[in-house]
C-alpha cells in the first residue's frame, strides 16, 4: 500500500514539475513573439525613450502587436529602460527578444543624412565624411564609366567631377555598412526615378543631352529665388542659347572659381574673366556640366520651360526683374542694383 502511495506521489510530482516546464516554454513563446513587419524596417528613436514610450512607437509603426506584451517580454528577459537614441533596421518577423537586446544595445544600423537641393558634389561629400561614411575625395575622384548606369550620361570630356549633378538631393537612410560606391547607386537611383525614360525621351525631343538638361536644371537651381520663376529662368536660358548669347551666369563664375568648394558672397568684374569653360561670360553655350544637384522642380523646369521672350533679369527684392530687351535691363539693374 505504502509503495502504491509512493508511486502515486512520485508520478504526480513529476507532471507537476513537466505541466510548470510546459508553462514556462509556453510563456516563454508567448514572450517572443516575432514582429509584425513583413519586410525590413527603419526605425528611429531620436533621444533617450522609456520601455512603455518606445513600445508605443512600435506599435504606432505596427511593428507589433500589443504595446502591453512589448512591456511584459521587456520584464521577462529583465531587459531596463530607458533605450538609447539609435536608428534600427528591422528585419522581418524578428523575434522579440532580439528586438529587445537590439534596443538595449543602442548601436544605430543606418544614418538619417539630409543632402538639399543646389550643392555641390563636394559638399555632399563634406556631409558624408562627417558622417563618417566616406573619405579621401572618393566622390570627387569617381567616375561615371565605372558604375552600371554610365549608359544613360553622355558626361563631356571638359568637366570637372563626372558626378556632379547625378546624385540627387533627398532624404536618405543610409545603412553604416554601405560603402561609398553603394551610396552612389542609392543617390543616382533616386536621380533616375526622376530623369526617368519619359523625361529622357522629352529631352531627346528638345535636342538636348541628359548632360545638357542637368546642366540648365543646375544653372535653374542656383538662380531661382522661388518656385514660381523656375520656368521663367529655364526659358531666360533657353532663350539665349538660340540666339547665340553667352548667358553670363554669376552662379557659373562661381564655380569656375570654387567647383564647390567654398562660397563666393560677391562677383567681381576681374572675376567675369577667369579662364574656365564654366564660366558663361566668357565661353558662350553651355557650361560642360552641371555645377550643382538639382532637385526635381529644377529638372523639372528645364524640361518645361515657359515660352517667353525674355533675355534678361536681375534680382528685385522678392524674385528677379525680367526684361526683354538690353535698355530694359539697364533700368532695372540702375533701379535695384546700383544704388
């Protein structure tokens, strides 16, 4: 009887102690769950976040499912708040305690890097060093017959950096391990999906180049002081070209002095005569390429130029002054100008 007893007791402790270790495998799934996303997703946390703050930011993104487990699982694996600022790609369906340990780490995977519209390609590339993604000149010295789309450039053999103009201003999310030849297929793909087939065509319509067209949408670029004179100024451009005028823009000189290396706060009249082909007051047509990435309503704008008859314009005090004619321009120059 007592053996019977003991049997008994023993056979019901041990599935007490498999139906607490089924428990707790069970629980343990619960805790991890994986993360809702099917593909792989930027997240940011811009400043120190508490566990109950950063879970509601995932499941504001739908990254998960339930703030309320996100905090449970946090306290299961005795993982601490508050999260570091970091910037995380995660991959799909991850397991929640690998999110939990990827957060508690606080080691960024990508870099928010904003590029504006009318830099330089050395200026673009001082943004990136500074964010440690590139060093020694590596933009400056790349070349367009190395890279997959040097198909769709007809790049003159006068310019400066191959590159310039082609890598588009945009708001990238650039993962720490691309390398500088990655970061230039992601700008240049941003670029294409602008300067797309469609617009390559139109271009091939007005007689221009994919070089011309980024080159005038560059000049636009640096001239605008608006959105609303973009088209205007792109057929001020035009507008000369047909008639064999040099274009005599400052913003040319400019970089004929600099290629974008430091700013210039005033043209000079001895700067009117350095010898560069960029500069539009002394070599007429176009300069050899751009001097500047535009953005789209640049590109935009030297694709579809306002039909006009203006020659000239100067800045007034909230937008250029266009005339037609010289004695026009005289006027306004001695109007807003020379005073």
């Amino acid at each position: 009887m007592k053996r019977k007893f003991f049997i008994f007791t023993l056979g019901f402790i041990v599935m007490l102690v498999l139906l607490s270790f089924l428990g707790l495998y069970m629980y343990s799934r619960k805790m991890n769950t994986a993360t809702l996303n099917n593909g792989a997703v930027y997240f940011m946390l811009q400043e120190k976040t508490s566990i109950n703050d950063t879970a509601q930011k995932l499941k504001d993104r739908e990254i998960i499912s339930s703030a309320n487990k996100f905090v449970k699982s946090a306290a299961y694996y005795k993982i601490k708040g508050p999260f570091n600022a970091s910037n995380l790609i995660i991959k799909a369906h991850t397991p929640m305690k690998d999110l939990l340990n990827k957060l508690r780490t606080g080691k960024s995977d990508f870099a928010k890097i904003t590029i504006p519209e009318g830099l330089s390609l050395f200026s673009i590339e001082k943004i990136l060093e500074q964010n440690r993604f590139i060093v020694n000149n590596k933009f400056l010295n790349a070349k367009y017959k190395d890279f997959d789309y040097n198909r769709l450039l007809a790049i003159n053999n006068d310019v400066k950096y191959d590159l310039e103009g082609y890598l588009f201003p945009d708001t990238y999310y650039i993962p720490v391990s691309y390398s500088e030849k990655d970061i230039i297929n992601l700008m240049y793909q941003n670029f294409s999906r602008v300067m797309n087939q469609e617009n390559l065509s139109k271009a091939k319509k007005m007689g221009f180049n994919t070089n011309q067209i980024i080159t005038v949408a560059s000049l636009i670029e640096k001239e605008a002081a608006n959105d609303s004179e973009r088209r205007r100024i792109a057929g001020v451009i035009y507008n000369r070209l047909k008639k064999d005028m040099p274009l005599q823009i400052d913003a040319t000189v400019i970089y004929a002095k600099t290629f974008g290396k430091y700013k210039i706060q005033r043209v000079l009249y001895k700067d009117l005569k350095v010898n560069s082909k960029y500069n539009t007051y002394k070599y007429e047509g176009l300069p050899p390429g751009p001097i500047a990435s535009p953005g789209k309503a640049s590109i935009e704008a030297a694709l579809n130029p306002e039909k006009n008859s203006y020659l000239y314009y100067v800045k007034g005090p909230s937008g250029h002054i266009f005339s037609k004619t010289y004695s026009e321009h005289l006027k306004n120059v001695n109007k807003y100008i020379s005073k």
